[in-house]
C-alpha cells in the first residue's frame, strides 16, 4: 500500500529528465521556491544542488525566475558559463496566475538572444519549466 502512495507523487525530476550522476547547479532560489521540485531533483541525480558560487562544469542548471528578477537575457547568459556542451537549463517559473509569473514570449524571445532554443516544457504543479539547450554548432564551436 505504501508504494501506490509514492507512485501517485508527481515525479519532477523524472519530467526534466535529471538522471543519477548529472550534476545540477541552481540559480534564483529565493523563499518561494518550491522544495518538493528541489528534494526530487537531489534524489535522482543523487546529489545536493550546486549553488550560485560552484565554478563546476554542470549538465543542468535550474534557474528560478520571476517577473521582477531582472534581465533574463543576462541571466541565461550568466547560466551557460558553467554548462556542458551537452547541457541544459530549465528557466522555472510561476504558473499563470500566480505571483511573479512570467509570459511564455518573455522566455522565447530571450532564448534566442542569450544564444539558446527552446525545445519543450514540463508542468512542475506550481510551476512551469522551459528547456533551453544550446544549438548543435554553437556547441561544437565551444568545445573547441
């Protein structure tokens, strides 16, 4: 009976595809961000989440974002410092109505600018994730 308790929970990590040994750097956690997200992730990947300050090379970076926290194309910027060749961001923000909620062409049209496509999203209840990953030749050209 337990196990059909645990697999009624909404399984986060598994929507944004985080697996065991990645490594997830997180950026704009403030009082509002939601734990249960945060606790999911640590346990797939098997690790604490990287903060603001880690100079490691990361495959995720989960960056919250409100409507009030700044330039997103800075931010984005900022986020693909630390990332692999391979990796992706997940830009989470408040789902439409809540406070702070960010429109979706905000997030599409600073993608592009920071050098990013958007490829899909995943409902995380309260919140909404965008994926953001680097095109194939920007990549290459990086690794290089």
């Amino acid at each position: 009976m337990v196990a059909a308790g645990k697999d009624s929970d909404p399984n986060y990590a598994q929507k944004l595809g985080i697996a065991k040994g990645q490594v997830v750097q997180e950026l704009g956690w403030d009082e509002d961000t939601d734990d249960d997200i945060r606790f999911d992730i640590e346990d797939a990947c098997g690790a604490e989440l990287l903060d603001e300050d880690s100079d490691e090379v990361v495959d995720v970076v989960l960056l919250w974002w409100r409507d009030d926290d700044g330039d997103l194309v800075d931010r984005l910027m900022d986020a693909i410092t630390p990332l692999a060749d391979d990796g992706v961001i997940w830009v989470v923000t408040p789902k439409t109505g809540k406070p702070g909620h960010v429109q979706p062409a905000e997030i599409a049209e600073s993608a592009p600018t920071a050098g990013l496509m958007q490829t899909s999203s995943a409902n995380l209840g309260d919140w909404i994730a965008s994926r953001l990953v680097q095109p194939k030749a920007k990549a290459v050209a990086k690794s290089r």
